[in-house]
C-alpha cells in the first residue's frame, strides 16, 4: 500500500492533470458548442438530444461496470483487461447493430424521419468508445491523468474543428455527428500510440467471473441511473418538440459544466485512491468529508451566481434565439446543488465493495426520478425540469445515507456540514436580484464580497480547506 505522502501526493498530481483534463476539454466544447450555436438551429441540438438516451445507455452497457471493477481491484492482471477489451469490444458491436436494426422504429416513435439515419451513424462511436474505456481505465488505475488529458484535448480539439467547418458549410445536424465520430476515432487512435498496450489472446473465464461479482451490480446500477438521468429527454422529445429539445440540450449542457466539472474531477481522482484506503475506514471518512466541504465552498457560489444571471448569460453566450432556455438553466441550477454532491458518496461507497447494495438502492432512486417526472410532465417543461431537481436532492441523501451505513460518515454531519454554504449562498442570491437590475458588474460584486465575508465567518473551515487545495495544486506541491 502507498504511504500516506506518497499516496498524497499522486492524488494532488493526479487532480492537476484531471482538472487540466476536464476543463480543458470544458473549455473546448464550451468554445465549440458556442460557436456551433451560432451556425446551428435548436432543433439541430435537439435531434441529437432526442436520440442522447439511446447512446448513453448503450455506452454504459459497454463500460459501466467492469472499467470501475478493474479500477477497484488492486492489482489487475493483463488477463483481466484482456477479457474484459473483449468483452467490451463484443457488446458494442451487438449494440450497434440493434440500434441500427431498430433506428427506424425511433424514427417512427418520434415522428422524426431523420432520427434512423442519424442514429445508425452516430452509434459508431460506441465500438470506438468500447476500446477507449479500457485504454483509460488502465491509466486511471496507474493515476496517469497527464496522459488521459492530453489526448482528450487533443481528440476533441481535432473533433471540435472538423464539426465548425461542417457547420459551416451547412450540413447542418450532420456535424454534430461526424463531430462525434471524429472525436472518437482520434481518441482511439492516440490512446493505442501512447500507452503500447495490446490485449492478449486470451479471455478468462476466472477474471470475468471474479470482475463480474463486483462490476455487474455496478453495471446494473449505471444503466438504471444513465436511463433514468436520460428520461427527460425521450418524455420531451416525445410531448413536446425537437426545438424545446434544442433548448433543454443547451441548458443542460451548460449545466453540465457548473454543476459537475469540478466534482467530477474529485471523482476520477479520488476513486483509485479510496479504493486504495477502502481498510482504513477514519481515514476515508476525512477524505471524503474534506472533499463534500471543497465541493460546496466551490460549486454552491457558482451555481447560485448563474441562477442570479442566467438571462443575460445565454443572451450573451447564444444570442436572442435562445433565451428561451434561461428560465430551464436557473431551474437546473437549483438542481445542480445537490448533484454535484452525488457521485462523491456513491464512490465511497463502491470503493467499500458495496456494489450489490448500491444497485438494490439505485431501483428507489430511479423511481422517484420517473415518478418525478411524470408528475412533473403534466405542469409542461417547468414542472419536468422542477421533478429533476427534487430527484436530484433525494439521489444525494440516498447515497449520503449509503456513506453513513458503509464509511461511517454520519449524514448529519454531511447536512452540518453544508448548511453555512448553502445559507450564505442563499443570502447572497436575494441581495443580488435586488441590484440586478442595475448593472450585472455591480450585481457580481455584491454577489462575491457577500459570500467571501459570510464563508470567512461562518464556514471558514471549507474556507482554508479549499483555498489550500487550490494552492497545493497551483504549485504542485
């Protein structure tokens, strides 16, 4: 086992080259999903969003499971990433080919006859994305994430372009496609150059065995949590049109980028390194409660400004004919608190082996969602959007309650733990709408100088923490 120094040290490595990963990759399709608004109509996005469920699921069946088993055991062999590239590469051949056996029948369920050709090309992506998801389990594993960022970058960099220039020149929803496919294949192509890893002619039956008792409860949990996350897209697309589509897509995408970017970095680093001290429970607890206090002094403030500010931000960002979907981001924002606080404990968790109980409580979780949706459906896109949010706080406390069952961090000290944040953010959402109207500068001061003094006395502990953080990580200390 790694020292705790050492230990610490590659976990800070690590989330240096994660955060250059993750908002690097941001940073680009921010730039490129910009731009592409520009070029674009809403009902481009919304096509693709449409048929979003469909890939999703399809690409979890291939990862969702046995990627996050081969990064929890502790030592992988050759022959258990060999079986499980097989594996892999199996699955997403058979999934392609009933997408595109029943592309026509999505056509028709959506009363869109350009879904079928759209669907059977995009899923190529999967077979690329099935070889990529081993190569980058591997060195997540070995907490490579230089390598994994730079060639994220760089795939996507290549793919962005490629998409812009289609766009361009009027092809419409097909350069969001080939965007895709491009991005894929140059993943695949340098993921294979830099780490020289080729699978073995083997497929054991004891790997996939001794994998599948931990990574098939996952799996079944990720599908269940990816079809139901992806829910609101098909009830959309279905109720309402490939436009509102288009407006959802767009704010859900900049969602995305507030609400889970940061976590998701904490994610992708600190599972190997839970995995790793899964036998010293205290010392896990204090990870993890360090990392819940980063996540909110963080995210909490940035969400609750963009809530503040959403119509002149998607006018600024889109233009006019998207401020549509303002109202859809502040409602997604609101969700978004809760969210970005999901997969911290849910990780925990699995790092614990607790995989089977993780999915028997995925089936509560996703109940509610469809339940919250449903009901959420019959007051329009609002109460949709309304149904997401209140899914999202009731995911965290379940996985919250998880951790307190299975790391032995109390949930109350979890909420103890949130409240300063959450309160003061609170306080300085209504101070700002009060002088938002006035000028949007002068509405990001309050806004700032209002939390800053209000975490400096009230929370300072997730204060310094974070701070320090982000310091160890500046000088990559």
């Amino acid at each position: 086992m790694d020292k705790p120094d050492s230990l610490g040290h590659k976990a800070t490595k690590g989330a240096i080259w994660a955060a250059a990963d993750k908002f690097g990759s941001m940073g680009l399709q921010f730039l490129v999903n910009l731009i592409l608004a520009r070029l674009l109509v809403p009902e481009d996005f919304g096509i693709i969003g449409m048929l979003a469920i469909f890939i999703a699921v399809s690409q979890t069946l291939i990862d969702g499971g046995f990627t996050s088993a081969l990064i929890q055991k502790k030592s992988p062999s050759q022959a258990d990433f060999s079986t499980i590239f097989y594996w892999n590469s199996a699955i997403s051949l058979l999934l392609y080919l009933i997408l595109f056996a029943s592309a026509p029948y999505i056509g028709d369920f959506y009363n869109n006859d350009l879904l079928c050709p759209v669907l059977r090309t995009i899923g190529i992506t999967l077979i690329f994305n099935s070889v990529n998801a081993i190569l980058t389990a591997r060195l997540r594993k070995q907490l490579s994430f230089k390598t994994i960022a730079a060639t994220n970058i760089l795939s996507f960099t290549l793919g962005g372009s490629v998409g812009i220039s289609l766009a361009f020149n009027g092809w419409g929803v097909w350069s969001l496609v080939i965007m895709q496919i491009t991005n894929g294949i140059c993943a695949m192509i340098i993921f294979s150059i830099i780490t020289h890893w080729l699978p073995s002619l083997c497929f054991s039956k004891k790997s996939f065995k001794e994998l599948f008792g931990f990574g098939g409860y996952i799996l079944a949990a990720n599908v269940l949590q990816t079809t139901c996350q992806n829910l609101q897209g098909l009830i959309i697309g279905k109720r309402f049109s490939a436009v509102q589509m288009g407006y959802y897509s767009q704010a859900y995408k900049l969602d995305q980028v507030t609400s889970y970017s940061l976590p998701y970095i904490i994610v992708q680093v600190m599972y190997p390194v839970y995995s790793s001290i899964q036998d010293d429970k205290v010392r896990l607890q204090n990870m993890l409660l360090m990392n819940i206090r980063t996540i909110s002094f963080v995210i909490f403030p940035i969400l609750g400004f963009l809530m503040v500010i959403s119509t002149p931000l998607i006018h600024f960002l889109y233009g006019s004919q998207w401020i549509e979907c303002a109202p859809y981001f502040s409602i997604l924002c609101v969700g978004g608190l809760f969210a970005c606080l999901q997969n911290i404990n849910f990780y925990a968790v699995a790092a614990m082996g607790r995989s089977r109980e993780l999915f028997f409580w995925s089936f509560y979780k996703w109940s509610v969602l469809i339940a919250a949706l449903f009901i959420g459906a019959l007051f329009g896109m609002y109460g949709i959007l309304w149904g997401m949010t209140v899914s999202n706080l009731n995911i965290y406390l379940t996985n919250a309650m998880l951790a307190n069952k299975y790391v032995g961090l109390k949930l109350t000290t979890q909420l103890r733990t949130l409240i300063p944040a959450l309160t003061i953010v609170t306080i300085a959402i209504v101070l700002s709408y009060i002088v938002l109207e006035i000028h949007v500068f002068l509405t990001a001061i309050i806004f700032l100088v209002t939390y800053l003094i209000g975490s400096y006395v009230f929370n300072r502990q997730s204060m310094t923490e974070s701070l320090s953080l982000i310091n160890s990580i500046i000088s990559r200390k």
